[in-house]
C-alpha cells in the first residue's frame, strides 16, 4: 500500500491550507518519513475471544505493541519523532482538534516547535483540517495518509502563526 | 545531594575527560559501600543474597561481578577513574546512575563528567523531576490481560507543554516470538523458557497500548522523590536497557523486578526474592506503604481512564434528552435527529462528544470496519461545527485499585451439610478475587482465580482435597448505556478437580472443564444474568461424563458496595432427581484485607457455611 499521500488527498490538503504549495511536497528536505523511514501505526494484537483466552493470564510483562516502523539514521530528528506521534496519536489528534484544545494536541504541537503560536495555530488547523476531513475521499485513506495530512496542515498553520 | 546534579548536568559539555580521582578510599570505606543498600540495589542483589538478578554479564564491569559486590565496586571505580574519550560508550554514559551514586559517596570527585548526550535526551535531565508507577488493571469483558501490569515513567516539569505524553516509560517484559505456539508460550512462561529485558518509550505509546487498544484503566501513583532521586532512579533505568533476565510468569515478572527497581528509592525494601507469586497490585499495595526519606512514598494519584471507561462514564453524565440524541443519533446512523438539533451547542457538543469516544471504542473492538471510521468521521464534523472548548463532565470518582483486597487468600469457615453434617473447610487461594470481592482494583462483576485449593473435614471422613481449581473466570460485562456493541455478553471458563457434596453422585474428586455462554444486564442496581454452561468431566457413579446446565442468577450490592449477595440457580445435570439446585452466597461485611462470608446451597442435599476471608 502507497503510504505517501495520493495526488488527489495533497491537493484537497493543500486547497486547505494557505502556504504555497511547494513547501507542502517537501516538508523534509527531501525525505518522506511514512515512506522513507517506515514510519507506520502501531499494531495492535487481535481482541478476538480466543485471543483474549490464550493471554488472560500472561500480561505480567508479556502484552507488547508493535510497530511498523523502522529508523535508518537518516531518519533520526525532531520532524520523523513528530510525524511518528502524528501517525501513532491520530485517533486522540483528530478528536482533540475536533474539540479545539487537549495533551496530544499540545504535545504534536510542542514537537513540530509550535507553542508560542498554539492557540492561533489550533484555531487554523481546526478550521483547515475540517475541510480535509469533509471530502468525500477522506474516510477511504489509511491511518498513515490521515496522519500525514494532517501534519501538512498542521505544519502550515505553524508557519503561518 | 542537592549541590550535585547541576554540577553534573553543567559541567558535562565544558570540561574536557580528564580522569582524576579523589585520594584512594581505605578498605573498610570501601567495603561500607559495598554492603550499602543502594550499591545492591544498583547491581539488583536482593536482601540477604550475594548473587545479582541480573544475569548477562556484559552489565558488570568485573569478571566476578554479578557474584561479588565488592569487587564490582573496585571494577567500577577503576573504569570510571581511568581516561576514555567523550564517546557514547564512556563509563559514565553506560552507568550513569552508578556514577552518580559514588560521586553522592565524596568519590571520583575530579572525574570530569562527560557528555552523554544519548543518555541526557533520553532522561530529560534538565527537565526532569520526579518519577511515576504505572499501574494497568486488567479488564475481563474485553481484552487480553486480567491481572494487570506495571510501568515506570519519568516525569519533567508538570507545566512543559504537552510534556506528559513525551515522557519516557520504562517497560519489562519476556521475548517472545510473534508466533509463539500458545501452548509453549504458556509453559516457557511458568519454566523460564524466556529471556526478559526492559525496554523504553515515551508514555503516549503505552497509554495507547493499554488504555486505547486494550481498554484498561492506567493509574499513575507519582513518588515522593526529590529531583536527585528521580535522576538516580532515571539514570538506574537507563542502565537496565542492557539487562536481562529469565522470566518466570508467578514470580520474576515485570512487577518483581520494578519493585526491586523502585527499592533504590525507598527507605525499606519492600520485595522478597523467596516470594512464590508476585503481582502487579501487591506491588502497588507495598508502594503506598512505604516511605521515601521519611516520608510518604507517593504524592499523588492519577486515573487516566481507558476508551470504553471515558465513553460510559460520560454518557451516564448526560441528560435523559442528551441520551435520547445520542441514541436516535446511533440508531439514524449518524443522521442528526430533531432530538440533537433542538439542543443547545453545550449539550450538543456533551451529545457528540461522548459519540466520539463510543465510535472510537467500537472502532477498537473492530479495526476493520471502515463503517464505524465514516460513522466517527461523520461525529468529529459535528462537533468541528460547534464552538471550539473542553466539554465539561465530573472527573471520574474510581476507587484506586489500592484501596481494593489483597491479591491472595486464606478462608477457613465452618460448614453444615444435610447429608454428612458439621464439618471444616479451609480454602487459599493464590489469586486474585471472586465475583463477591469489593470493586476496587478489579473488573466489575466478575471473578478471576488461579490455583484455588479446598480442604474440607466432616466427622464421618477424612481430611480430603474438596477442590482445586486450576482457573476460574466469570465476566458479566454489563452493558450500563444501552448503546449496541457496549457490554452485555456473560461468560465463564473453570477448570480444575472438585468433588460435589451437594450430590450424591458426585463426592469423588473429578477432574472438569466447564464454559458457559450467556448475557448480563442490570435493573436497578441489581445486575441479572442468563446462561448455559457445558461441562465434561471425569465419569461418575452415574455416568456422567458431559452436562448441560442453564441457569438464572443475580448479584445485589448493599450499602455502597459494604455488602453483596449474589444467588442463581442451576440445572443440575448431575444429581440424583435431575432438577434445578440454588445457592445463595454473602459477603457480609468487609474491611481493608478481611471479609465474612455465609451462604446456603441445595441440590440433592442442603448445605449452609459461614466464615471468614482474609486477603494480603
């Protein structure tokens, strides 16, 4: 599966937002960190009955997450961590920029080094990334697009606070 | 202690890595710090042992190291005095803690500090300030774990932005394959087939893990340490990386060996290396118990509620109009009813916030089901249409799993039967709680036990082995909204050997497996269950060897939780005339670690018994 934005999503994204555009295409110098650097949301172990079953009794230090990422050192840095917590925190970002305010909010926000501009920040991205969320091809991406996303977005507001 | 840790944060990028020690400490000094409580603790050599815990020796610095205090001791201060260039393997980056520690002793004072860069943005140094246990309890309705784990979180300052959920945890856990038989896993589990290690990430992936994908409460108990002590034990963390140990799931698990970590903090130890069965809870338990230079050892308690607790907890905040939008929103599918749109935007946004969670919880249940995303997708539009702002609902008001019973327990109470009169019964159990135990620490209406023993005496018979349950776990998840997916399944696993003294077929000791389907709802406060459940067994005198068995029962609790019954009744495959027996069993009263219990049951015989519990 493509984990880079398709075509169609970069440009919804970018209608959205007010920065130009080519500073969208290359948010890392070149890198793409949900495909260079494997940056992928975490896999959860299955809930399933027979699951639950086998491991009832096995979680004092046994539960794992997995993850699908992988970190060459070329993908070390403050922007890979963030664009790993976007991808991560998703679900906890969408409804807390939902709400407007929240501590996952807070904390992508301190990673992409946007505090002083928060509270203008938030407001954009609320107001930016309803937009994204609206189109009809929104619901059809994966995790990693949404989050990727919103971190264009998010990115922008920044820079525009 | 104080003046140390600023030096040590300072200095580190402005003096060159010249070693130069202090005068040699004499023998006797040296031997002082061998034998001193927090040097063992640093090298995780329990009380009364001579033998460190950890078992690679790559983590010691001397050849006899992992048997020999003293001469780690000598090892260490040698490495540390000696030059080494600025590099990320420089002693003082590999034992941080140990460094530390010895210069708190008045030695290696000259040593200059070097960088550890790697090490100081992993802890946050200059950030830093205190330290977390994690507590996750276990939840029967849903996920994969019921007794709960343990983690450690380092904290920095309280009011850095957004900080809490960047913070780094400590986790302990065995190496297990991916694809690990079920079978072998449990057995490597309770042998010590597997290699444990600690492992680290920042908090947010955890609380994922735990609270978001597995529904479990997390419970912060903050400790009561200065920021010296929270570098100390951060720095200790930062050695653990490169440990490792084997891994016995009854006794040398994840909430061993943080209890053995948190001792380098506490005034006292509070972990015992003979123990036979070590739980995350007793840990917590022992925690708040303790002291930290003379002081409480936690300061603080956090609920961080799971998905499904944050979705209930607010829904039965909302209004009975707020609940009706909710519902008419659920059943439209997502269409905004008359009920929702003639709300005010405040209760609109309680109505869409609470669907939020109740999506995003099914979600969790289902992850590939893209109907419930487009269903969320549709609710988080909702409320990006209303005015941005927290939502207000009471935080939630759970009793910390502290505060609950013990993890194992001793019941000796007396008993009369209709057919072999007075008699005795003495049962223990490793643990962990039945569907009468007060609700604190544990899933609600539910019972999960691990090596359950019963030794019964009456007149006319021998002192005799009356059960042993391997395991038993009864879960009625009730569903408390009324909203579909949310609870409501009642089910049950038992195994083991018992003997029925209420049947006379049945008072040989058998070998059984019994599971049972059903459903749960609650009326009032009484919470009602229906159920068929399907034994096989070992044959008996009338050759019996698989039952079918529905029952109806019921749980009431009484004066805010002081006091519980629980009765049902049963058709009972088993017994002489085939008909329906009852049992009714109470919990009268209870205290921190004490509860009386009395109860009478009827199937072929009758039988009442009445006794007393004791938990640690």
């Amino acid at each position: 599966m493509k984990k880079i934005l398709s075509a169609g999503l970069l440009a919804l994204t970018v209608s959205a937002i007010s920065a130009p555009a080519e500073a969208q295409s290359d948010p890392f110098g070149g890198l793409n960190p949900w495909l260079d650097c494997g940056i992928g949301a975490l896999i959860f172990p299955d809930h399933e009955t027979v699951a639950a079953i086998s491991n009832i009794i096995w979680d004092l230090g046994t539960t794992a997450v997995t993850s699908a990422s992988v970190s060459p050192n070329s993908c070390n840095g403050n922007r890979i961590v963030a664009a790993q917590f976007v991808t991560d925190s998703y679900a906890n970002l969408e409804e807390e920029i939902a709400q407007g305010e929240g501590a996952h909010l807070q904390a992508m926000l301190s990673l992409m080094q946007c505090e002083t501009a928060a509270q203008p920040a938030v407001t954009t991205i609320r107001s930016n990334f309803a937009d994204v969320m609206g189109n009809e091809e929104f619901v059809t991406l994966t995790q990693e697009q949404k989050a990727e996303a919103l971190f264009y977005v998010t990115e922008a507001a920044c820079t525009l606070s | 202690m104080l003046s140390v840790l600023p030096i040590l944060i300072l200095s580190s990028a402005l003096i060159p890595i010249t070693a130069e020690a202090s005068a040699s400490p004499s023998a006797a000094r040296l031997q002082v710090l061998a034998e001193h409580p927090d040097w063992q603790n640093l090298l995780h050599i329990p009380k009364n042992g001579n033998t460190s815990e950890i078992e690679n020796q790559s983590f010691f610095v001397a050849d006899n190291g992992r048997t020999n205090a003293h001469a780690e001791l000598i090892a260490t201060l040698a490495l540390f005095a000696s030059d080494h260039p600025d590099t990320a393997d420089h002693p003082q980056c590999r034992y941080p803690a140990r460094f530390f520690w010895l210069q708190n002793q008045g030695l290696l004072e000259n040593v200059a500090a070097a960088s550890c860069s790697d090490f100081k943005d992993w802890a946050e140094v200059t950030r830093l300030e205190s330290s977390s246990l994690i507590f996750a309890d276990g939840f029967l309705g849903n996920p994969a774990s019921f007794y709960g784990h343990l983690l450690l979180k380092n904290n920095t300052h309280a009011d850095n932005f957004g900080a809490d959920l960047l913070n780094n945890s400590l986790n302990f856990g065995a190496s297990v394959a991916d694809d690990e038989n079920p079978v072998v896993y449990i057995l490597k589990g309770l042998f010590g087939g597997y290699q444990a290690t600690y492992s680290a990430s920042h908090f947010y992936r955890y609380n994922l893990n735990y609270s978001e994908a597995e529904l479990r409460d997390l419970w912060e108990y903050e400790l009561n340490v200065t920021a010296e002590q929270a570098y100390l034990l951060a720095a200790h963390n930062w050695e653990l990386l490169n440990t490792a140990y084997t891994y016995y799931f009854t006794h040398r698990n994840c909430a061993y060996h943080l209890g053995r970590t948190l001792e380098l903090v506490l005034d006292e130890p509070i972990m015992s290396r003979n123990e036979p069965f070590v739980f995350p809870i007793a840990v917590v338990d022992r925690l708040v118990d303790s002291t930290i230079t003379g002081e409480p050892a936690v300061k603080g308690i956090r609920h961080i509620e799971s998905r499904q607790s944050r979705f209930r907890h607010k829904f039965l905040q909302l209004t009975e109009l707020e609940r009706s939008a909710a519902e008419e929103w659920v059943d439209s599918l997502g269409l905004e009813q008359s009920t929702y749109l003639n709300l005010t935007d405040a209760s609109k946004a309680r109505v869409v916030t609470v669907l939020i969670d109740y999506y995003e919880f099914l979600i969790s249940q289902n992850r590939a089901d893209e109907s419930l995303k487009q269903l969320k997708n549709q609710v988080l539009l909702a409320r990006m249409r209303l005015p941005a702002g927290a939502v207000a609902f009471s935080p939630s008001a759970a009793t910390p799993p502290h505060e609950g019973m013990g993890g194992s327990m001793l019941r000796p109470h007396m008993i009369h039967n209709s057919e072999f009169g007075a008699g005795f019964d003495f049962t223990y159990r490793i643990a962990y709680y039945d569907m009468l135990t007060p609700d604190a620490g544990k899933a609600p209406n539910s019972a999960l036990s691990m090596g359950e023993l019963s030794l019964r005496w009456h007149e006319h018979r021998d002192i005799e082995v009356a059960k042993l349950w391997a395991v038993n776990i009864e879960s009625m998840n009730i569903n408390p909204t009324g909203l579909s997916g949310d609870g409501g399944r009642a089910w049950m696993l038992r195994g083991g050997w018992e003997r029925n003294y209420l049947a006379d077929a049945g008072q040989d000791l058998r070998f059984f497996v019994r599971g049972g389907l059903g459903k749960a709802w609650h009326v009032g406060s009484a919470r009602l269950y229906a159920m068929v459940d399907a034994q096989i067994n070992e044959r008996d005198e009338r050759g019996n060897e698989f039952a079918l068995m529905p029952k109806l029962g019921f749980t009431y609790a009484f004066a805010g939780d002081q006091s519980k019954v629980r009765c049902e009744t049963q058709f009972q495959q088993g017994n002489a005339s085939n008909q329906w027996g009852f049992r009714c069993d109470a919990r009268v009263s209870h205290g921190d670690d004490w509860d009386i219990r009395l109860g009478v049951a009827r199937e072929d015989y009758t039988e009442g018994y009445m006794g007393i519990s004791l938990y640690w």
